[in-house]
C-alpha cells in the first residue's frame, strides 16, 4: 500500500507524464504543473496507455485512479503534497529555477525526487535554500508506469534519513529502488546505456550495420538474457562450470584488443542525425510512436508475467516484483469494490470510503518524521563531507 497521500509532479512530458500515470494508478491524488498548453492532452494520451497496460496486469479490474489536478504556479502544485518529483528538461538552469520554487513553497517534511537523467544532486540542491536536504534523485527508466527500477541518489547535502524515505515512498508504488553508493554523473544505469549508444552510433556511422540490423543483434540474443540476469549473472553462466574465473581469463585480454571506441565520441553533426532518423523511419515502417508504444508496453507486461511465473512460481527478478506489485494493486481494487457494495444503498454513503485515506496519511508520519528532524540536521551537514568524500570522482 502507498504511502504517498498527495503527490505534486512538475512537469509532465514523457517522464512527468508516466510519473503522473503510476501515482495516480495506485490511487494517490496528483497535483502537476506544467506550462505547456498541450500537457492535458499529452498527459491524457500517456494515462490511456498506461491504463491500457495495468489492465493487462490486473484483468480482475483497476483500483481506484487518484485525481489528477492542473495546477497554475508549481507553488499550487506542491502546497499540500509529501511527494514531489521534478521532471522538467535537462537543463541546469531550469532545475535551479524549478526546485528553488518547490522548496520555497512545499511543506518543509516533503521529498523531492528529481527525475534527471545525469546531473548530480549536490549541482541541483544548492538552488533550494530551504531544504536541500531533502532532494533526491529518483531516475526513473520509460515508460515509468510499467519500469519498476529508480535509481535514487542522494547529494552532499541530502540526509541519509530522506533517501531511507525515498526507498519506502518509490517502494510503496511497486518500483525497485537501488541506492547509488557514491555520486557520479549519469549514475550506472546511463553510464551504461550511454556507452552502448556511442558504440551503436560508430556501429551506424561506419557502415557495420544499419539500425534494424542493430536492434535484431541485440533484440534477438543478449537484449532477452540482460532482461531476466543482467551482466554478471549472465557472464558468470558463460563461463561453464568454473564460472565468472574462467570467464574473465578468458576473455579479459580482449579488454586491449581494438574492439571498441568506447573512449572516443562520433561527432554529432546533422549527417549523423540524418543517418540515423532515415534510418530508423524506415524501419518503424509507417507504425506511429503511439502504436510502438502500445507493443512495448505488451511486451513488456508480457515478459514481467512470464518472469513471474519462473522460479518455481516465487517469480525472478522483476518477476518477483511484478507478481507483489499486482497483488498490491488487485487489494487495492478490492478495497475499492468492497466500498462500492458499502456504499450502494445511498450513493453518498461512498464517502466514508474516502475516509479511509487517513490511513496513508499516518503511515506518511515516519517518513516526514525522518526527514523533520531539525536539529541533527547542522551535524549531519557538517559530517557530511568526510563521508562522501569520493564524490569529486564523478
Ligand atoms: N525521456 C527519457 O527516456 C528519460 C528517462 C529518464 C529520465 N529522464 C529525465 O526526465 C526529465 C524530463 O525528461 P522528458 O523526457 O520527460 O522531457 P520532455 O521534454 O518530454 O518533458 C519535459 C516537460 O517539462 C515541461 N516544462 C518545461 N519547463 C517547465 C517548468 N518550468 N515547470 C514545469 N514543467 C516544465 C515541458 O513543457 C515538458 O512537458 C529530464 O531530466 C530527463 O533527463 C528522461
């Protein structure tokens, strides 16, 4: 059960929106803001396929939506809310702009998870002179409503006790929250990806492969064994009966041999976008963003069902998550049909089971509790440099 009782999201685009569409699936109210007149539709659209995806999981029907609010000002938008995540672009000017504003007008216990894909916290917390102690970065991966991990990662200022927070809060609407242990830009997911992308652009750009080819290599061999161990596991089982030893014996020398350009970047000039974007309209062959999205999202509720099922029915890796995450939601489904017979001799008699949302309300103590704590906080800010004294690397 969430333990989010209002959220607020500033911005609502590709991520802003999926934020918007988990939230509001578990049942929380969402107050968002967002200066682009189309974000009502654009939001709308990428509820549609979100609902259309939790369907899948949850044939048995949905719980009830938290209301989703457009608020004016990113004041209106965080003034009541113990949840708040900042999905604007990636700009650090912008970020600075935008989280000044949200600690200057959200309540002093909320969390603030900024959604970046690279820039490091301690850059983004010195803006907000209130409470930077509570910024986090909660970088989640798209579509956000069906990806459950979120890599969060805490600056120098962040308080241990708000990344304990942070885990509970993304935990509590079925996400897998992993810690980065130290800060660095891009954390580990895009460090990872980004490197993958460089040596996929040399792969185009030099003629190896075209983009299809590309995806088909990966899609059709390590794409499916990434899925379900990921890269240790997976090199460990390559290595036959002596396991990831062997493996890297084996094929540790490579390291030096010229298989990749991993250290240089192709220059990014409008023949290489072009290269690229031809390539890839042809092979979408004619299916729309909203239409790829739709088969991503049926892949990819059918591989997390699939993966639930594994492991003699416990379920592996985020399997397991998503065979706990949609037991969670089918109880809050319940809830919400058990409150309809209640209610059903007088429609107003619905109400009382609004009332049960105190409840969420309570449990969000701890964490604001966590994060309230005033007087530690010269302490801890003081201490805080010796501990994160590998931060500079990144
Ligand atoms: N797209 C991805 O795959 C992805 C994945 C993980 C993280 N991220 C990160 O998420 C953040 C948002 O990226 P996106 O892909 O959703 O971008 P986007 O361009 O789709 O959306 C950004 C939204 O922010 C809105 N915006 C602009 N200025 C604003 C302001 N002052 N206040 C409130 N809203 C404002 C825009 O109108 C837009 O709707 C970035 O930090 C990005 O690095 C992106």
């Amino acid at each position: 059960m969430s333990i989010i009782n209002k959220a607020a999201a500033i911005g609502g685009g590709v991520i802003g929106a999926g934020w918007v569409a988990r939230l509001l699936l578990n049942g929380i109210d969402v107050s968002i803001f967002d200066p682009d007149p189309e974000a009502s539709r654009k939001v709308g659209e990428v509820m549609k396929g979100a609902r259309r995806a939790y369907k899948q999981m949850l044939p048995g029907g949905l719980p009830k939506e938290g209301k989703l609010t457009f608020a004016k000002t990113i004041a209106e938008a965080v003034a009541d809310a113990d949840f708040i995540q900042e999905s604007v672009p990636e700009r650090l000017d912008l970020k600075h702009k935008v989280l000044a504003e949200i600690d200057a007008h959200a309540p002093a216990n909320a969390i603030v998870g900024s959604s970046t894909s690279g820039i490091k916290p301690t850059d983004m917390q010195v803006a907000m002179k209130k409470h930077p102690e509570r910024l986090v970065v909660g970088h989640p991966f798209n579509p956000v409503y069906l990806l459950p991990l979120v890599e969060i990662v805490g600056g120098e200022q962040t308080f241990p006790e708000a990344i304990e927070v942070a885990k509970e809060l993304y935990a509590s609407i079925g996400m897998k929250p992993v810690v980065v242990r130290k800060e660095i830009e891009a954390f580990v997911g895009d460090r990872l990806l980004e490197a993958a992308w460089r040596e996929a652009l040399w792969l185009v750009k030099d003629g190896i492969c075209n983009v299809e080819e590309l995806d088909d290599i990966m899609r059709y061999s390590f794409g499916l064994r990434w899925a379900q161990m990921g890269m240790f596991q997976v090199y460990r089982v390559a290595g036959g009966e002596a396991g990831m030893r062997h493996f890297m014996a084996q094929f540790g020398p490579c390291l030096k041999w010229p298989w990749t350009k991993l250290m240089d970047v192709p220059e990014f000039n409008d023949e290489l976008v072009d290269l690229i974007a031809t390539q890839s309209d042809e092979q979408a062959h004619g299916l729309s963003i909203r239409e790829l999205e739709k088969i991503r999202d049926d892949n990819l509720v059918a591989i997390m069902d699939a993966l639930s099922k594994q492991n003699k029915g416990k379920g592996w890796g985020a399997g397991a998550l998503h065979k706990d995450y949609t037991r969670q939601l089918a109880k809050l489904a319940a809830k919400k049909a058990s409150a309809k017979v209640t209610a059903k001799p007088a429609k107003k008699a619905a109400k009382p089971a609004k009332a049960a949302k105190p409840a969420k309300a309570v449990k969000v103590e701890k964490p604001a509790k966590a994060v309230k704590v005033e007087k530690p906080a010269k302490a801890v800010k003081a201490e805080k440099p010796k501990k994160k004294s590998g931060k500079k690397k990144g």
